[in-house]
C-alpha cells in the first residue's frame, strides 16, 4: 500500500530535515545566507544525483525479496539505535533533545571561528551548510530508498512514494523555518524521533519478516499490530526505568541521610 511507504519517509525525513534546517539558520545569522543557502543548494544537487544513481540500481539489479530481507534488517538496527536513546531520554537516563540549546551552542561556535554581515561568499560558512544538508540528507535518501524499494507496491512506484513524503517534510519544515527564522523548538522532536524509532523497528520488522518468506495474517495491517507491539513494549520498559530510576534516587538519599 502507498502509506507504507508515504508515512514513514514522512516522519523520519522531518527529523533530518528538522535537524539540517538548524544549521542552515545557524550559518544565515552567524556569517551570511548566501553562503549558507548556496551550501545548502549544492548538497540537494549531489543528493538528487545520488538517489537517481543508487535508486536505479536497485530496482534494476536487486531482487525484491533479498530487498526486503537486507532493508528489513537494517531498518531494524537502526531504528532500535533511535528507540534505545528514546527510551532513555523518556525515562530520565538521557537529556531530552533540545534544538534551542543546540542552535544557541553552533550559533557561538560559528561567531568565534566565521565573519557576520558580509554579503560576500564566505567558503566556511558554505562548507559548513553543504556538509549539513548533505549528511542529513543522505540519511534521507537512505530512508527514500529502503522505504521506496521494499514497499508493496512496484519498486518504481515505491520510490515515488517515499520521496513525496520526504518532499512533503521539506515543505513543510522548511516553510515552518522560513516563517520563524528560528529553530523549530515547537516540533516535538524528542517525540517525533521515538515515533520514528517504533516505525522503523515495526517496518523493519515486517519486510524482514516477508524476506524470510512470512505471510502476515492482515498483510500491510500488520504494520499497525507490530507499532502497537513495540509502542506498548517500549512504554512498559520507560516505566520500569523511572521506577528503577526513582528507587535508586531513594536509596540513595536514604544512605546519605545514615
């Protein structure tokens, strides 16, 4: 089905994207947007190449079942990567994301080593940004690709779909950036990025499961069952740490006060 593919290239591209825009921003005010907005523009120019290149590839060279099987089993790691470290930041364990602080600390760091105010090209400034847009964004066209090519429908189809819900993200975030000229401390990125975690375990979990040759009982609707699996597994070990967290706090205080 087209969601398949739609929603989770949505979600988990407005994370990068989120992440990119800040310092985007960061090199606008610090040094100039010229510099920052043409690094910016370079990166999309070698990430569209990038994805026409390996996008072909796949769907040329890659039988659709072994596909599913490899992409199932890395969407699998590295989703379980972003639900460890939103499991622990949930729980306590781990300071919660936050974009402002992030955007504050880059903003400093570019005052000391960029120049302001000038309109001129400035090659850190653009570096900087190209190097941004770029690592994020081939963590957007990995997510394009893998989401695209093992979706169930045709692999042509599947690609056009991912990439609709990563361009829908960049619309979006960026229209949202635009408007604010400021980090977009108002997405729930801490939230958003646990959400991605449980749909890129719950996807990986079900392509991998169709690579082994698995027939889901609800077919695509599986998906729905093993988000809700892996939402209320997680939601059961956040509570357990806090309780844990708690105790020890406890504890703690209680030897303390001997």
């Amino acid at each position: 089905m087209i969601w398949s593919s739609v929603l989770p290239s949505f979600f988990a591209s407005m994370v990068e994207f989120v992440e990119a825009l800040t310092i985007v921003l960061v090199v606008g005010v610090t040094i100039n947007w010229k510099s920052s907005l043409l690094g910016a523009g370079a990166a999309m120019a070698v990430l569209s190449i990038l994805v026409a290149l390996l996008g072909s590839t796949l769907v040329v060279f890659v039988p659709i079942e072994v596909l599913r099987l490899v992409v199932g089993i890395i969407l699998i790691l590295f989703g379980l990567q972003w639900l460890k470290k939103a499991v622990l930041r949930f729980s306590g364990f781990k300071d919660l994301h936050d974009e402002a602080a992030i955007y504050q600390k880059k903003m400093n760091d570019m005052k000391r080593v960029g120049k302001s105010s000038s309109q001129k090209f400035n090659g850190f400034g653009f570096a900087t940004s190209f190097k941004s847009v770029l690592l994020e964004g081939l963590e957007v066209a990995f997510i394009v690709i893998t989401f695209g090519t093992t979706s169930n429908v045709d692999k042509v189809n599947g690609i056009w779909t991912a990439a609709l819900g990563a361009a829908l993200a960049f619309v979006i975030v960026v229209a949202l950036g635009f408007a604010l000229r400021a980090p977009l401390t108002k997405i729930p990125e801490n939230t958003l990025k646990y959400i991605v975690g449980i749909m890129l375990v719950s996807f990986g979990t079900f392509w991998g499961g169709e690579g082994l040759g698995i027939v889901w009982f609800l077919s695509d609707f599986s998906i729905l069952v093993l988000i809700a699996f892996f939402l209320l597994f997680s939601g059961i070990i956040i509570n357990w740490l806090k309780t844990y967290k708690l105790e020890a706090n406890n504890l703690r205080e209680n030897l303390e006060a001997k």
